[in-house]
C-alpha cells in the first residue's frame, strides 16, 4: 500500500471506496485535498482506472493547480491526462467542440464583467429602461441569480406575472439573452448554463462525456449552486462514481448564490449514497477544537460531526472585553508587538479576522501608529476605498478649491451628466490662462465650445460654494453628513443594491465615526477642529506607500476571505450582537441566515493553529454615534471552562446585558440626573411602565418616525430598538430616546 499507510483510517477508507455515489464530508483542517489526491492516485495505480477517465472540479484555478501538482508528484504516469479544472474552464472546453448544436459558432466570445456592463447600457437604452428606478448592476445581478437557477427569460417572466417590477426585469433579460446570441458571445454563467442545455438536449454529446469521465470528483461542494448541481448530477448519471467533498459547517456564500442543501440533500438524491465523516484535525488544538463544535452545534441545519485533533489540548482561548472599540485595537496591536519583540512570533503569524471591511480601519492607523507592517487581503487600505476618496475629495474641495486632482475626482460623482469632453475642456482652459481647474469652473461661461454642459458644471461649483458657506459654521461631521445627503451619494449606492454597495456604505458610516472621533479628542485636548486639521490627521494616518512591503506582516481580513487558510494566532475582533452576528441577519425571518452566519463564525474559530483571542466592546461607534451592544451570543456559546478571561474584565458568564446598561449608565450619569424635563413626560418614567410598546409607532427628534422592535428592561431603564423608517435599526435607553408614541 505505501503512500496509503501515511492515511488515517477515515481518510483510507474514502480513498478505497471508489464505486458509487460518495459523501466525504471533511471538516476543517482535515486533509481533504490529502484525501483526492489519493484517490486518484489509487484509481490509476491500484484499480487500473484511464487517467483519462477521471475528473476532479475544483472551485479555482488556485485550488486546480495545486491538485494537479500533487497529484503529479503521486502518480509516476499518466497523470497529465487526468482533468482536473474549475467548473468553468471545464464547459469551455466542452462548449469550444460541441456549441454549434445549441447554433453558436464554435468561435464565441466570452463576456467579461465589463463587457456585460456595456451590453446592459445598450439593452436599457433599447428598451427604454430608466436606469435611475433600475440600475444597470441590480439588473446584473438579477439575470446572474435567474441563471443560476437555469430559469430561461420565458420562465422568469411566467414567474413574475402579477409583479410589475420583475417582469421589467424579465424584459431586460430577454433582450440581454437575445444580444448575446446575435454576438455570438456568453457570459460567465452561460459557460455552465449552456453546458447543461447542451447535455439536456444532446443525448449523444452527453453519453460521450459520461463514458469519458466514469469518475467524478468534486471539491468545495458545499459552494455548488444549482446551475453546477444539475451539471454534476447529468455528467455522473450513467456510471453514478461521484464522489464528493466538503463540509456544510463552512457553507458561507449564500450571498453568491450557494445552496447549502446540494450537500444536506446529497443522500436524498443519491439514496445508496456511502458518507464518510473526516473528523480528524491536524490544525488546531483541542480547546480550539472544542470551541469550534460547541458553536456549530447550535446549528439545526447541518450533518453532526465533531472534530478532534492529536495535537493536544494547547492553551485556552483569550477573551477580552473592552470599553471601546478604539481600547480593543489598541490592546491587539500592543499584544502583537509583545510576541514578536519576544521572539516568541513573527509577524506573518499573526491574523484579525472581522466580520465586515469597515471594521479594519482602527487597527489600520494604529498599525501606522506603531510601524507595523500589515496587509489587507481580499480588500484594500481603509483610506484607499473608492467611496472613502471620493467623500474625502468632497472635503478637501471644500477646503482647498485648489486640489485639481480632489475636484477632477468628483466633478461627476455621483453621476451628473458632466461628460469627458466637457471636463477636458475646462482642463485646457486651466493649463492655458495657468489657473486652477477649480477657478476655471467659476468662470466656466467664458470656455469656448463648453456647450450644454456649462450649466451642470455651474451647478456643481453652487454645490461646493454653498458647503463652504456652511463649513464656516458647521462641525466637520455635520458637514460630511451634509455632502452626503445633497449629493446622493449614499441614494446613489444603494440603488446599486449589490453586496459591494452594502460594505461601501458601512464604510462611510466607519468615515464619520473617525470624524466624531477626531471632533471628541480635539475637544478632550482643548484644540480647536478645524477641517484642514481633520484633513492632515487623515493624511498621516493613510500614508502607507512608505510601508515596510516585507513579506513579515500582519494580516486583516474579513471572515469570508480567511477560508482555507491557517495561521498560529488568530484574533475575531468585534463580537457583539449588530455587529457579528449582524443586525440584518438578527431581526431576519429567515433561521437560516442566523445559522450561515454562525457558520462564518466556525470558519473563524477553525482559522487558529495555536492561539485564539476573541474580543469585543461594550460600546463603539458606529455612524458617529456611539451604540451599546451585548457580547456576541457566539461568545456565549462557547463553554467557559475553555476560555481565559483578562484581569479586569467581566467573566464570560456575567458579560450579557446588565454590564452594558451599567457601563452606559456610568457614561450618561450626569446628564441623566441634570435632565430639565422628567423623563415622565415622554412615557419613560425610570423603572416605571413606558408609553409603548413592541410593534408601535414612534417619533424621534432625530431620527423621525420608525416601528419599535423590542424592549428589554435592564436596572433603571429599558433597552428600546426601534426600525426607523429612514436611518434604519437603531438601539438606544428610554430615558435619552424620548420617543412619543404615534
């Protein structure tokens, strides 16, 4: 047997059982790739099998390249001729010998994102479509999902009957479908759609790739979607050798359009199906380990399995609790300077894995601060984000009209009609009279060949007079919010309505934050905030170009771009109910999205070799407005005999509401007692009965009006969230929010 005595008994059973429909269900850090490689090395050397009769999918070219390397180095011939390909570049291949049955040319182009755009500005212009109601990436996204779901235009459309709105949307995905055919071109997600199509229809081209891939393997399964599902189930239908392998604990791409019950269900479907747990870890540490499956457990959808590890218990998990958010990125970096001037680590070592990109802000300047090198995977610097510099760029228009690079940027952000022509012009006018581009917009009606765009560019120089006017009276966060609200720049990314559009605006939710942040020390220190010196503030700190680019950093990353990587310490930061679990998926209808995100919260756990920390705050700021959130309930779930606490903070079992509401009534005190009018008056007496209750309708001087969620009665006072119809969820105590009942 060989390399195979180098397998444990789980492993070595996947491997030898090769007839038939397999589940390897391989939980984290269990040698799942280890396990494949195997098999397709038993296949060829020890059952004869062609290599030329073997697939294994994988989910990258990444993860191919890898497979195909070690499996290389496993089998001495034959290998080159086992296909081991991504789900993509298998249709091509495919579709390059067989599309003309479907009437395509064998020729065809494939779309990318940018072509795609292109192609829907045109459908929307055919159609008539106003692309303010419908934007073009919403449309995108939608005709993606509806193929993902191998539901043709005539489908979405029946479908959608009775539905204004959708079958608007099945309009412009028929003529999207009927302009890609005329150019002969498909888009990613026909390469898998018309793979199908072509098996369903061609019982000949399907037979030929059934009798050439008697073996199938698929990696990552629980990412599948049902696009790739119905792929898999037509290729393995004939010889029925489909093995495989994921782990439904670490399904967390719903949002990509995954389906989670492809693996739940994968006994339902293939009802002789054998499944073989791999449970062994080689990763982590015990304690690690257990902390990882008491959190999942609380899962109801999912395959039981439990990890366990030779590794030994190791040390227990850190848990600390601070008072703020910025004392919780400062204790993290100050700990991550103390292992590595200890010699006990390296930089590289260390990992922070948040929940959303906003979040990496305050451990971004503090790295700064200190001279730490660090690096952002999967995202890009804080300051370095397109809606981070545009708004920036708004400021410092506002402060300095003579920053031609920070107006150029946003003279048509949002979009205002103002065209390239247009804006070149004014640029030639600039270089030739030696003027700022600024000072030529003001005197944009003496520019020969301007034309109509003379009134949009007169326009925007209005809208930047009127905000230094308001900036002389206004504090810098006042005047963000300001900008933000009569340029539409938010309105503009939420009619986005992609994930993408989401993280751009709780980034600039981040950028008022540090706005409030900077207005409050400067206050504290008795200086003056000014917008310049906010400005040169934000200079200091996002001036990383002079960054150490040494391979030795510490990595940020949110939980999403950690899976399938490891690292000796690993720190979850942010563990706090509305943060992680988020609120959306909290006050969501919908069970499943709470336990997708506990699965993202397993991935996390299982991120750590050696050492874990987990962290939270009792309070943090978030829009500039500093909120009280409880410990995450994921913490809670963790068994307190696993876990170290810090010296001055609450222990794990104490840490729920009430810290928070004394924490809060120590930081309101003064003007608790100093309040003019009593509370009373508003329906909340302290420890007496409020005026309304969950599911009223209420005012707010600020926010407006909005519906009230929950109420939770802590000490001398309650805990209201209210759904307010224009700013959202927010969590607030009766005695400040004097809402009045409606």
């Amino acid at each position: 047997m060989g390399i195979y005595d180098t397998l444990n008994e789980q492993q070595k059973r996947a491997v030898l059982h090769t007839e038939g429909p397999l589940l390897v269900l391989a939980g984290a850090g269990s040698g799942k790739t280890r396990v494949l490689t195997h098999r397709i090395a038993y296949l060829i050397e020890e059952k004869g099998v062609n290599p030329w009769n073997i697939l294994a999918i994988t989910f990258t070219n990444k993860a191919a390249g890898e497979m195909r390397e070690r499996v290389d180095k496993l089998v001495e011939f034959g290998a080159e001729s086992v296909w081991v390909s991504t789900f993509h570049s298998m249709c091509v291949r495919i579709l390059r010998r067989h599309i003309g049955l479907l009437g395509y040319d064998t020729n065809f182009t494939i779309y990318d994102t940018d072509d795609q755009k292109t192609l829907m500005k045109d459908v929307c212009k055919l159609l008539k479509i106003d692309t303010k109601v419908y934007k073009e990436r919403a449309l995108m996204a939608a005709v993606s999902h509806a193929k993902e779901e191998l539901l043709t235009p005539q489908e979405f459309r029946r479908r959608a009957e009775g539905d204004f709105g959708r079958q608007k949307i099945g309009e412009v995905y028929e003529e999207y479908e009927k302009q890609l055919r005329a150019n002969n071109a498909l888009d990613f997600d026909d390469l898998l759609v018309k793979t199908v199509q072509l098996f369903q229809t061609q019982k000949e081209v399907l037979e030929y790739y059934q009798d050439r891939f008697r073996y199938i393997m698929v990696d990552e399964y629980q990412d599948t979607n049902t696009v790739q599902f119905e792929l898999v189930r037509l290729l393995a239908s004939k010889y029925r050798n489909l093995c495989v392998v994921g782990d439904d604990d670490q399904s967390i791409y719903k949002f990509r359009g995954a389906n989670i019950k492809n693996i739940l269900d994968f006994e339902q479907v293939f009802e002789d199906a054998r499944t073989i747990k791999l449970e062994q870890n080689y990763r982590s540490t015990g304690h690690i380990l257990n902390a990882a499956n008491a959190v999942i457990r609380h899962n109801v959808g999912r395959k039981d399995k439990t990890l366990w590890t030779d590794n030994g218990e190791g040390e227990k998990l850190a848990f600390r609790q601070f008072d703020t958010g910025y004392d919780e990125a400062e204790y993290i970096v100050n700990d991550i300077k103390k292992n590595v001037a200890h010699g006990e680590r390296t930089y590289q070592d260390h990992a922070i894995l948040y929940r959303t990109n906003a979040q990496s802000r305050m451990f971004e300047e503090k790295f700064v601060t200190e001279n730490i090198p660090y690096k952002i995977v999967g995202g890009i610097n804080f300051y370095g984000r397109r809606e981070i510099k545009d708004l920036l760029c708004y400021l410092k228009t506002v402060d300095n009209g003579q920053d031609d690079l920070a107006v150029r940027r946003i003279v048509n952000v949002p979009k205002r009609g103002i065209g390239l022509t247009s804006i070149n012009r004014v640029q030639e006018y600039a270089a030739k009279r030696e003027i700022g581009f600024y000072d030529a917009l003001k005197a944009v009606e003496l520019i020969p060949d301007i034309g109509r765009g003379a009134s949009k560019l007169e326009s925007f120089v209005a809208l930047i007079e009127h905000f230094k006017t308001d900036a002389k009276d206004m504090s810098v966060s006042k005047l963000m919010e300001e900008i933000i609200e009569e340029t539409g720049y938010v309105e503009s990314l939420k009619a986005e309505g992609d994930e993408e559009a989401e993280a751009r605006i709780e980034n600039i939710d981040e950028l008022i934050s540090k706005i409030v942040a900077y207005e409050e020390t400067c206050e504290e220190m008795d200086e003056p905030v000014t917008l310049s010196g906010f400005l040169a503030e934000v200079a200091l700190v996002a001036d990383i170009d002079s960054m150490d680019e040494s391979k030795d950093y510490v990595v940020l990353m949110t939980l999403h771009s950690a899976k399938g990587l490891e690292f000796p310490h690993v720190y979850l930061v942010g563990l706090e109910d509305g943060i992680f679990p988020s609120y959306m998926t909290i006050t969501s209808e919908d069970p499943g999205d709470l336990e997708e995100e506990r699965r993202l919260c397993y991935v996390g756990i299982t991120r750590a070799r050696k050492n874990l920390t987990l962290t939270c705050a009792r309070r943090r700021m978030i829009r500039g407005e500093t909120q009280y959130n409880r410990m995450s309930r994921f913490v809670n779930e963790v068994p307190v005999e696993l876990v170290s606490t810090g010296v001055k903070v609450e222990k794990l079992v104490e840490a729920p509401v009430k810290n928070v509401y004394k924490q809060a009534k120590q930081a309101f005190q003064t003007k608790l007692y100093a309040a003019q009018k009593p509370a009373k008056q508003f329906g909340t007496p302290l420890g007496g009965k409020l005026a309304y209750e969950a599911g009223d309708r209420v005012l707010h001087g600020k926010f407006g009006e909005g519906t009230v969620k929950a109420i939770v009665e802590g000490g001398r006072d309650y805990e209201v969230t209210v759904d307010f119809d224009e700013r959202g969820i927010k969590k607030m105590f009766a005695s400040f929010a004097k809402l009045q009942k409606i």
